[in-house]
C-alpha cells in the first residue's frame, strides 16, 4: 500500500512541476491599479535600429526566419494583389519595389525606379534603371511598370486598390468600365520611361500616393495568365518571378517558404545562399528564438517582449511602428446619404473641458511602464514622430494630472450634486459616458479596468459599452453605425508612409469615426494636401496647424505611440530595419553555421 | 436492412437543408463581414462597398440563398473570401492534413487505449489496473493546451526530438522519401498528444464491460467447459466488451476530418479546426457554410454508419 501512494504522490509532484515550470513567471504585471508595482521599463529609444556585429562572415549560410502568425498565410505573392500582412512580410524578400524611401518616406532616386514630378503639368515621370534583371534573367523594362497600373485598373480586379486614389490616373476609369484598351494616362515614353498624367497632383506624390503604384510586375511571365485566373494561378502562388534580393524556390502553402539568393538582383548577389521563412505560432516564438531555431522574427508581438528580453543570443532591434492608439468622442453622425459628418451639438461630450479633463485623468505612463515595459509611450501627436518634418515637437499632450483634469470639471460646471463622489452633468443630471473597447489580449482588460478607475478618480463615471470588452468586428460596426450607446471608444491607427490627415478626419471621410467637423478643420486639412503645400515648408507648417488644432480641440487624442520590435539572432552580421534603410538584404552575412543557442 | 439505409440517406436530404438555412442565415447575422478586416485609412471606403455589392451582400438574403443553394448542389461552394481560392481547393488541402492527423492519432489512441483497457479490466484491482485508472482520470482532466503545451515545450525545445510547427520541412520535394518521412515526423507529437488525451472513454468503457462479463453465465459456461481462461478472453469476453466502443466508431471515422482547434494552434499545423475558426473570425462566409455543411453531414453519416457497425458486431441489433 505504501508503495502504491508513494508512486501515485512521485506522479502528482512530477506533474505539479512541469505545470508550475510551464506557467513560469507569466503573471509578472498584474497592477489592479491599487498597489502600484515597481515600474520594469525599459528604455525603447535604446534599442538599435541596426545590429552591429564585428565577427568574422562565414560563407553563404542560410538564413533562418520566423513569420510570427496564430494562422497559416494566405500564399498570395504579387503586390497588386495580396490582403495580407503576413504575404507581404514573405514578399520583402524578393520585392518587386520599384522605389527607395529617404527621410520622411520621400521617393529617393537610390532604388531602381526614380521618379520626377512636373507639378505644373500634373504629369509624373518614372525612370528605371538599365540592366535591372527579374529572377529568371528576363531583363526589367518599362512594361512591367505599366503592367500593374493594367492588372489594378481591368474591369476583372476584384482587390481593394482599384480606389479613389487610383482613379485619379488619367483614363483609368475609362479602362475599368471597358471603353478603352489602355490607361490613356499612362504614355511609354521609351524602354525606360513611363510618362504618367494624373486628373490632380498633391504632396502626396512625393511618397508614392496620388495613384503612383511602386511596384513593377513580370509581364512577360503573366501575360498569358487573364487577370481574373491571377490570383489563382501558379505563377502567383507557387513560382512567382521577382526582383528583389531573393528568389521563391519552394513553398509548403501556408507554413513555410524557402528562398535562393537571386543571383540576377541588380545590386548583388546576396551573400548568404539562401533564406527559409517559417510560420510560427505566437505561443512558441520566445522559445523558438532562444532555442536558436531563427535568426529573425518578423511580425513578432510586442506582448511577447517578456519571453525575449533577458535572452543572451539574441539583439533586440525597435524602430518606431507608423501607428499609434487613441481615443476619439462621438460628437455626431454620419448622413450617409449626403455622405458627410453631422455634428450633434447635444452630444454627452461635446464640451471640450470635458475631452480635456478626460484625456487628463488618464495614467497612460504608468500603463505604457507598466503592461507595455515601455514599448509603448505616451504619444503627444496624431502624427508619429518619424515625420521628423511634419511632426510638432512643441506639444505638450496631456500629461497625466488629476488635478488640472478636475478644475477643469469643476470650471465647465461638472459638479458633484447628490454626494456620491461622481460628477452630474452641467444641468445636474447623472452623467454615465459609456466607453467601447476592443477585446484583445488579457492585458486589454486590466488597462481598461485601470482607467476606468483613473476617470472615477476624478469623479467622472464611465462604464464600458455593452458591459465588457467588443469583439473586433462588432466593434468596427458599432462604431462605424455610431451606436447609441457609444460616447468614447478606444482603437488604433496606422498612418502608412504618407501622414496626411485627410482620409481618416476629413468631414466626408466614412473614417472619422468621431464624427467631428468644423470649418477650421476643413480649411486645416485642404492646406496640408494642396498645391502651395507641394512646397515641402508650406505642408510642415500646415500639419503643425492641424495638429495644433486638434490638440487644443481633442476630438481625438492618442494615448500610445508604439514601438516594434525585432529580435535577431546575434550571428546575423549587417542588418538594418531602419525605416529608411540603407542596407540591402544582399549585404546581410552570417557569422557561424547555426543560429546561436 | 438495405431498405433501412436507403431510408436513413433519404432523410439526411431534408435534414442538411435545414441546417443549410440555419446556418447561412446565422452566418449573415454576425456583425461585419469579409471585407470589414481590409478597411484601413489607406482603403478607400466606395471601392469596399463596390466590392460588397459585387459580392451580392446587398441582396434580400434569400436571393443570396439560392444562389448559393443552387451552386453548392452543384458542387461549387464559390471561393474564400480570405484565400481567394476555391473554397474546395482549401478544404481539400486542410482535409487531408487533418485526416492523417486524425488517422494516425486515432490509430495510437486504440493501440494505447485497449491493451490498458483490458489490462485494467482483466486484473481489477491489482496494481497496474489501479495506476491506468489514475491515468486514465489524469489524462481526462488535463485540458488539451496545457498537455499540448507541455508537450511542445518538453519534447520541443528541452530535448528537441520533434519538430515544432507545420506539416512537413520546406527543403523536401513532394514525392521523395524525404519528404514522406517529413511529413510523418510531423504528425508524431501532435498525434501522440492527441492519442493521450483521447483514452480515457475507451479504456473506462473496456474496463467496465470486461469486469460485468467476468460474471456472465457464458463466461461461466465457457470455464465449465474447460476452455483455457485467456482463450475466453480472447475469444468470448473481448468481443462482447467491445460493443460500446463499436457504438461510437462510425462517428471516430467521420470524425476524423473534424480536426482539433487546440493542438491545431499550438502546433501550428495547418487543419480543419484551424481553418473552421479563422474562418469565423475572418467572416469568410464561403468556408464557413461549406465546413459547416460539410460537419453536418459527416455526423449524419457517422451516425448510420455506427448504426451498421453495430449491427455486424452484434448480431441481436438489426436495423429494421
């Protein structure tokens, strides 16, 4: 008997180890906002943007990198066509980009394309490079670049980039409704030369909006395919031609790719011969990357940081994310028949003290310390700070401060009539602001309940809409049909390489989800998009204006400015994620056979 | 007994269309659709509605029906909406990944599950029928991630004798031995996972059965008759215990293709399961239906089959 108990006791302890091995020190950051733990964070501007490795380079190598991703990818590897992040993660491999970015993700005339602007013509011209080669030795010319403008304009494209943008290229709607054979806009000047006339140029030119597609596409190889059999056919999915550094060689659909170095790249054949990219389920990456099974990781979850950051084999690269979180007020509803916003005059939060106290009340550092160990910061502006140009580094954002935040309650005349500690609104009546969040992971959850108790802080009773945290799509419905029962709501914004404000806060935008429209604003906004602003110093000024405006305004405010971060393998020698890169995967080495353990 | 069948096929018809109707209808209630995932600043809002309209998603719902109804009759279930392929060209892919994970899986399952079934039943109360109990109850009260996780991070990353992720290494051409042998070595941990979680039913219902028959008159005819006691096992007792067991068969067969969301995800191998939630997250309308379709159909199937089965097993049922 004694025996018995004593195996039965061996396989419960074995077992209660491994779990508690497993569950690990996972439950490090559970501030419930009372007992405010000690802050862990870490410096992100200290990140490098390059790695910086002095040993010797073996010769050739393969590359080893992990596609961080819950699912498997959808395997669409043509840039005209592709939905998919994960795709185009894969696709930076071998890239049909035709175009380098410099500062400010200005078109710079580095890359295989470059590009000159005649604004008075509203005409644009594209240069390719001599000698450019695709994968398969096929010489680049300038029908490949006319190609995609064909494949996105034919009436059988059923992608989302036949837009509004789009249409601004002379006769592409003509092309999409069948009446002409051709983009009359576009006029090949020679083998090299792409002549391009838009309906109306902005700045936007300058960083690849207005309907300038950046990518050239194989024309000799996908002819013969119809554009409505693209998206299936194998050229797209399992043998794409390309020009970037990489060549596809072969690919397991949804889980992993393998790439040779594409001796015909026109910079160089890259020094390691070749590059498998693997799909990775978040749950592994932090053990896969210290196991030594990659050297890089693409896509990799900032709520994962913690399984990574004390790992010796490992630097940790962080470039600044062209996005950011905030939170917008309802002030409004959108006439979708007239297509614009309507101010609502009544609404809960129209009364810009209120947004001010609100915004004040928030103890976004102590979340952005706390959840994000600093890989989120408080952000000051709607522009992220990569615009070195545009963005404004006078402001001053709302800072945390109880205090200002219920003078101001107090000065607007948010009073606390009947004694329960929680302001009424200014006739006296109770004031709920009902607050729509997204759900994500469980730290979503703590946070909010931390603000939520930051606002009653000040005596401001929000609750949150619907009881609890909304799933993505409902959300975006709710938001987007400005529910009743949303005052506030929480979400995020990526800016893209053209900052310009007017597609998410323009009056006639489906995007202003605030719903906020002023004459101000209208007149704000034009400027930054006009024609004086193609003058780099008139469109500066012009967003520092709006940004100004909307600061003192706060229709919207954002609370996180957020960092990426990019762990690699410490035998990677010469890579640079900067956003305005200088180096080129061709000149990427390696420094011993195996990633390090 | 053929009469019966062809009788049992013939209600599946009005069945599947029932759930047809429920579940196109349900799908379509879910707040936002496909394209809601794509909309970004840089999106422009008039092309996702063009696209919506192109999709029909407009039309009275059940114009939208029939014109679904009357393709997939035809075998055309139309394509993903996230893939953009055909969606049978999709489930095809996933199906079959599945199925050997299924297959290999339940072949562990029963090659663990019965031995430690009859053991345990065989020598009740004895030591080893007492540590497969407490197996058998640990393994049913583990839930599936946790041993998933357990497993990956132990068999892994601390002593990586499996691979992690995936069906099969991205060196191999299709058709070489190499290549076979990838794609089994994948299968292993998620199968044996699987497999150990699975046992707890069988080996309990084996157990049971096999100690009631102990105390049947036929055993008891058996022994008086003088036949050797492990030949009465073999031959008189194991058939009968397996009955319960035969019950559920038809539905592990059609099982098979149902795939399982948890070690799915964990292991990251592309499946059914997978496939069935992203779709729903994704709202990819198309996969939907045609997965839940293809759901119904196989537990209806699995059902009649299990209904054979036993009528073979056991010669008392017979499907009248």
């Amino acid at each position: 008997m004694n025996k018995k108990k004593w195996s039965l006791f061996a396989i419960l302890l074995a077992l209660v180890l491994v779990l508690a091995a497993c569950s690990g020190d996972k439950d490090g950051g559970n501030a419930g906002g009372k007992d405010k733990p000690e802050p862990k964070k870490v410096d992100t501007s200290a990140f490098p943007m390059a790695v910086d490795n002095k040993d010797e380079a073996i010769k050739g190598g393969a590359l080893e990198v992990a596609l961080v991703s819950s699912s498997p990818f959808k395997g669409i590897f043509l840039a005209e066509l592709y939905e998919d992040g994960y795709d185009s993660d894969i696709m930076d491999f071998a890239s049909n980009n035709l175009f380098a970015v410099k500062q400010d993700f200005l078109i710079s005339d580095t890359g295989i394309g470059a590009l000159k602007v005649d604004e008075k013509n509203n005409k644009a011209t594209v240069t390719i490079r001599k000698e450019v080669k695709w994968s398969d030795g096929e010489p680049l010319t300038i029908d490949d670049v006319i190609y995609p403008y064909e494949i996105i304009g034919h009436k059988d494209y059923t992608g989302i980039r036949y837009d509004v943008n789009f249409k601004n290229i002379v006769g592409a709607e003509e092309y999409h409704a069948g009446k002409e054979k051709t983009i009359s806009g576009l006029k090949k000047i020679d083998d090299y030369n792409l002549e391009i006339s838009f309906k109306e140029l902005s700045p936007a030119i300058y960083t690849g909006g207005d309907g300038l597609w950046a990518y050239a596409a194989p024309k000799h190889y996908l002819k013969d395919v119809a554009i409505k059999e693209l998206i299936k056919s194998d050229k797209v999915r399992k043998s794409p031609v390309t020009l970037g550094a990489f060549k596809f060689d072969k690919i397991v659909n949804g889980e992993s790719v393998q790439f040779l170095a594409n001796e015909h790249y026109w910079k160089g054949k890259p020094k390691v011969d070749k590059a498998v990219i693997t799909s990775v389920p978040p749950t592994q990456i932090g053990k896969a990357l210290k196991a030594g099974k990659y050297d890089i990781a693409t896509s990799f979850p900032a709520t994962e940081y913690d399984s990574i950051k004390d790992a010796k084999n490992l630097t940790i690269l962080g470039r600044p994310e062209l996005a950011y979180t905030y939170i917008a007020f309802k002030l409004g509803k959108r006439d979708s028949k007239k297509g614009i916003a309507i101010p609502n005059p009544d609404a809960k939060m129209n009364d810009v003290n209120l947004r001010h106290a609100f915004a004040y009340a928030m103890d976004v550092e102590q979340v952005a310390d706390e959840y994000y160990e600093g890989l989120r910061t408080r952000s000051k502006s709607l522009i992220p700070p990569v615009f070195e140009l545009y963005y404004d580094d006078t402001l001053e954002g709302f800072k945390y401060d109880p205090e200002k935040a219920k003078k101001l309650l107090d000065d607007a005349g948010y009073k606390d009539v009947d004694g329960d500690g929680l302001r009424e609104d200014k006739n006296g009546e109770k004031l709920e602001i009902k607050l729509a969040a997204m759900a994500g992971s469980d730290k979503d959850e703590a946070i909010v309940s931390y603000y939520l108790q930051n606002w009653k802080e000040v005596g401001l009773n929000v609750v949150l809409t619907t009881g609890r945290l909304i799933e993505f799509n409902s959300f975006y419905e709710k938001v987007r049909a400005d529910d009743k029962d949303i005052d506030v709501f929480q979400a995020a914004l990526g800016t893209g390489s053209d900052p310009s404000p007017a597609g998410a806060f323009s009056p006639d935008s489906q995007f202003n989800t605030s719903r906020f429209a002023t004459p101000e604003l209208d007149k704000l906004l034009a400027k930054i998009d006009s024609k004086e602003a193609l003058d780099p110093e008139v469109r500066a000024k012009a967003f520092k204006d709006w940004q100004l405006y909307m600061f003192e305004q706060a229709p919207i405010f954002p609370i996180y400015s957020r960092t990426e971060v990019m762990p690699v393998n410490k035998r990677i020698k010469n890579y640079d994620k900067d956003h305005f890169t200088k180096m080129d995967l061709n000149e990427l080495e390696l420094t011993a056979d195996k990633p390090i353990k | 007994m053929w009469k019966t069948i062809i009788r049992r096929i013939l209600i599946m018809i009005p069945q599947l269309f029932v759930l047809s109707l429920l579940i196109f209808i349900m799908a379509k209630f879910m707040p936002g659709d496909p394209f809601t995932g794509l909309v970004t600043p840089d999106t422009d809002p008039n092309r996702i509605e063009e696209l919506r309209i192109q999709a029909g998603f407009y039309d009275p719902w059940y114009e939208q029906y029939y014109r679904w109804i009357t393709n997939a009759l035809q075998g055309e279930f139309g394509d993903s909406y996230s893939f953009q392929v055909k969606v049978s060209t999709l489930i095809g892919e996933r199906g079959l990944n599945t199925l050997w994970l299924s297959l290999l899986s339940v072949t562990l399952l029963y090659a663990i599950a019965i031995p430690l079934g009859i053991i345990a039943g065989r020598y009740q109360n004895s030591l080893p029928d007492k540590l497969i109990v407490l197996y058998s109850f640990i393994s049913y009260a583990i839930p599936t991630f946790v041993l998933a996780l357990i497993f990956l991070f132990l068999f892994g990353y601390q002593y990586p004798i499996f691979p992690t992720s995936g069906t099969v290494d991205v060196q191999y051409d299709p058709g070489t031995w190499g290549y076979f042998w990838s794609k089994v070595y994948h299968l292993l941990l998620p199968a044996i996972t699987y497999a150990i979680l699975g046992t707890t039913t069988i080996i309990q219902y084996l157990r049971t059965e096999i100690i009631d028959a102990k105390r049947m008159d036929y055993v008891k005819t058996a022994r008086s008759k003088g036949i050797p006691i492990s030949k009465v096992y073999t031959k008189h007792i194991f058939r009968n215990s397996l009955l319960p067991i035969a019950a559920f068969f038809g539905f592990t067969i059609t099982g098979l293709l149902g795939g399982s969301v948890f070690i799915e995800t964990i292991f990251g191998f592309p499946g059914m399961g997978q496939l069935f939630i992203n779709a729903i997250s994704a709202r990819d309308y198309s996969v939907i239906t045609a997965l839940v379709m293809l759901f119904g159909f196989l537990t209806l199937v699995g059902s009649l089959l299990s209904d054979i089965i036993m009528s073979i097993v056991d010669p008392r049922i017979r499907i009248e």
